[in-house]
C-alpha cells in the first residue's frame, strides 16, 4: 500500500481509507476514543451510584413481571460477563439467542453450561436456515466488507421483540467503550439499517425474507422510545482478562480463540475473507481499543498481529465447511471472492432517505413550525 501509515498510539492505519492523523500522529479513532471515554464512562464513585440506581428503577420497572430485564447471550465473554453481572445484581434477565446455524459447539455448551448455573431462563430463536442462508449469500455477492449485517440485525431486533412480548423495559447489552470504540466505518456499517438489507437481498436474493427478525426505520424509533437498551459494561470496572478468569473459575466458560470466534462463519469471515479480500484485519481495531484501556501495550499488539488470525489448517478446514454449508462449489465461491469490492455506499439505504429533498422538506417545515 502507498503512503502507508500507522497510529503512534493503537496500531489502527492507512488500511481504514478513513483513517486521519493529528500532529503527533495518533489516529481519530484514538481522540474519539478519549471522547466517548469522558462522554460516557463516570468516575468510579458516581459510576457505582449511578449503577445501583439503574438497578433499582429496573427492579421497580419489571416488579409484577416474570423477567425485569432482556440480555442476548451469544457464548462469547462479553454477553456472558454481561448475565454474569446482572444476576450478580439482583436482576431476574431473560436470556436471549440467536442460532442462525453457525455456533460453534463450544459456544452452545458455553450458553448451557453459564445460564445453567446463574439459573437465567433462555428463549433460543432458531432462524430459518434457508432464508437466512440466502440472506448470507446475497451478502458476500454483494461484495461489501459487511457480511455479518444480517446477523448483528436480526440479534438487535430479536432482544427488542421479546422485551415487548415480555413487557420488559430494560435491554442489558454487552456493548463497552472502553474495550469496543475503535471502528473504521468503512469496514462495517448498517446493522441497524434494513433498508440496506432489504436493497441488497432483493438485488441478490432469491426467496421472500418471511421469518427474518427485523425492525424498520419507524419500529426501531419505537423501540427506542418505549424501550430503554443499557451498557452495563461501561458502569462495572471491565477488563476482558479479569472477566475471562472470573468465567472461567466460577462457571466453567471457556475460551473460543478470539474476538466473536464463537460463531464459525464470524471466523471465518473474519479470519479469511476480510484479509484476503478487502485486506480488513479487525483485530486491528480489537487491539487498539485494548491499548487505550491500557489492557494490552502497543507492543503486544504489534506482535499478536505478525500471527494469522487464526490456525490455517482451521481456516481450510472453515473454509470447506463453510463452501459446502451454503451449497457452493470452490469455484463459485473463489467467483465471489474476486467480485470487484463494493461498500455500503453503493447500495440503497436510509441515507438515502436523509439525502433526500422530501426529508430536508421535512425538517424544514419542523424548524419552522417548532
């Protein structure tokens, strides 16, 4: 790559086409880092009083109920940390998963095993493997370096389904800044978006999306007004490796290799496809955030990145397992990989909708009147 450049700070660089730097080098994924740091993490005693008062009103919230709040568990150590701290807390969650036919074994035995032992009830939502698979595939033929869209949609949409079917209030999400803030936009974005899911399946799909969990534009909004969705990460003291021993010696968690890697097509289109198609190494921005929390230095980093993202006799083995689950051939599939690289841009979205003269007409006229 020409000009190629590298953060002083994390070890984010000139892969994200994005990416700027200030005077002394450090990229803008690093300085909105310490923004979103100050803007969102308290200061340890107003972080715990904050805390317990949350904990309260979601108790109050949800007293006549059987649950008072929705967590998504997906195996791996941030969603089990996350029902590991709420019923640490005194909440009464219901846990909820997502199987779109590609756990890992290690990531179900995960699920049974925590839930099991924190007596958390489950609600698993299996997804019609043929739609979903067509949805998949419209994906990778459209060539964007966001395949996992129509997973991290249908997650987001299901825990707010079953907070409305359960009268709950409260959606605990594993999200945290300080481990999570450093995302180049050209890498990945739309999850929230089904227009862009809806224009990409109708271009390369070949089946009705029927049982898809989605929400719209409007329906998400309403989400967002009736139900509150909480962090809970970014109000306890979070580091990964703590949590990971704390799972597990008092659960019997185990480690899946990586950052999602308890999902084999997230391996997989992590580990494989994104380097060598779009040369994307998203532990790039793992890491980076994992330097400014000043869990990992910047040296430890540099040098987990010099290995493959993981075992090559795992990726062909992936690889194979993948190619014949969606009912490829290699060829089809190496026909795929070499499509021309396409982004979110090129597709119909709902930034298409707030491009438009109807919706500057629309604000217009609300300015005016309000």
């Amino acid at each position: 790559m020409t000009n190629y450049r590298i953060c002083t700070r994390c070890v984010m660089d000139t892969t994200d086409p994005n990416i700027e730097f200030d005077e002394q080098g450090v990229c803008n994924h690093c300085n909105r880092y310490d923004r979103l740091v100050r803007r969102h993490i308290l200061p340890a005693g107003e972080r715990e009083k904050e805390l317990s008062r949350l904990v309260e009103t979601i108790k109050a919230a949800g007293r006549d109920r059987d649950y008072d709040c929705v967590v998504g568990v997906s195996g791996g150590v941030d969603s089990t940390y996350v029902a590991y701290t709420v019923k640490k807390l005194g909440l009464r969650p219901l846990a909820v998963h997502l199987d779109n036919g590609w756990d890992s074994e290690l990531a179900v035995k995960n699920i049974e095993n925590v839930l099991k032992t924190l007596g958390i009830d489950l609600y698993t939502h299996v997804i019609d493997w043929e739609e979903f698979r067509d949805l998949q595939l419209s994906f990778l033929k459209a060539s964007t370096p966001d395949s996992e869209i129509p997973t991290d949609h249908a997650i987001f949409a299901l825990m707010y389904q079953m907070a409305k079917k359960t009268g709950v209030r409260y959606v605990i999400a594993g999200f945290n800044v300080r481990t999570e803030s450093h995302h180049p936009w050209a890498w990945s974005q739309g999850y929230l978006d089904y227009a862009y899911i809806r224009t990409v399946h109708r271009r390369f799909g070949t089946r009705k999306l029927i049982t898809y969990p989605h929400m719209g534009f409007w329906r998400f909004h309403w989400y967002l007004v009736s139900l509150r969705m909480i962090n809970i990460l970014n109000y306890i003291d979070y580091r990964k490796e703590d949590a990971m021993k704390v799972l597990e010696n008092e659960l019997g968690w185990k480690y899946y290799g990586g950052k999602h890697y308890e999902s084999i097509y997230t391996r997989f289109y992590q580990g494989y496809i994104l380097p060598r198609k779009f040369g994307f190494d998203k532990r790039k921005t793992h890491l980076s955030s994992l330097i400014c929390s000043g869990e990992i230095t910047r040296d430890g980093a540099l040098r987990e990145l010099k290995n493959d993202p993981y075992p090559p006799a795992l990726q062909e083995e992936d690889r194979e397992y993948v190619i014949k689950k969606f009912g490829l051939s290699p060829s089809a599939f190496e026909e795929i990989m070499a499509l021309p690289r396409k982004s979110y841009e090129d597709y119909n979205s709902i930034d298409n909708f707030f491009q438009s003269w109807l919706y500057r007409k629309m604000i217009a006229h609300r300015r005016k009147n309000y």
